[in-house]
C-alpha cells in the first residue's frame, strides 16, 4: 500500500490538513496520508517508507517528488538530500525571480 504525503505552502484543506510536528510523526508511524504545513516533517526517507511526497506550491501546479528526475528541477533528487532546504531554498520553484538570493 502506498501512501501520501502533501506539503501545502499556499491554500490547505482545513479539515483534513494537520499542523504540528507531533501529528505528522504520529500519522507517519500509523501508516496513514499526511496533509500538512510543516516542510521539516518532509523526509526523503518517506520515499523509503512507501509513501509518495506531493508539494502544493503557493503558485503553480503540485508535483510530486521522485528519486532521479524530478519535476521543477533540474537536480538528480537522491535519497541523501535534505529536502526541507532544498524546498525552503527555492530548488523547485518554477518561477526563480521572487527567490531570495536569486
């Protein structure tokens, strides 16, 4: 079975979107799908525990994260990256000119 795990930066669902770090863990060790706002709770080691992370930007389409090619970049995605930087780093944003240090 596999499962999902969503990272909203803009508009989330409030009835099913949970915001602490605690939640997050917790629906994780259940083997449930993860709605959340808490970018440090998106571990590339989910990809390991079956799940499947999908990212809805503040603009734009969501995308999903895959090891290898991966949408929005152009950076070979490894299990071995941080992706919490990488997202708060601007890596995947489709439009680079509103990145801070860009």
């Amino acid at each position: 079975m596999v499962n999902e795990f969503h990272l909203y930066f803009g508009k989330y669902p409030t009835d099913k979107c949970i915001h602490t770090v605690n939640e997050v863990e917790e629906a994780i060790s259940e083997h449930k799908d993860v709605h959340t706002t808490q970018v440090n709770c998106a571990d590339m080691l989910l990809l390991d525990n079956g799940y499947r992370i999908f990212i809805h930007p503040f603009e734009g389409d969501v995308f999903e994260i895959t090891l290898g090619d991966c949408a929005n970049t152009t950076r070979e995605i490894r299990l071995g990256h941080n992706l919490p930087r990488l997202l708060i780093a601007g890596e995947f944003d489709t439009d680079t000119t509103n990145v801070i240090g860009r």
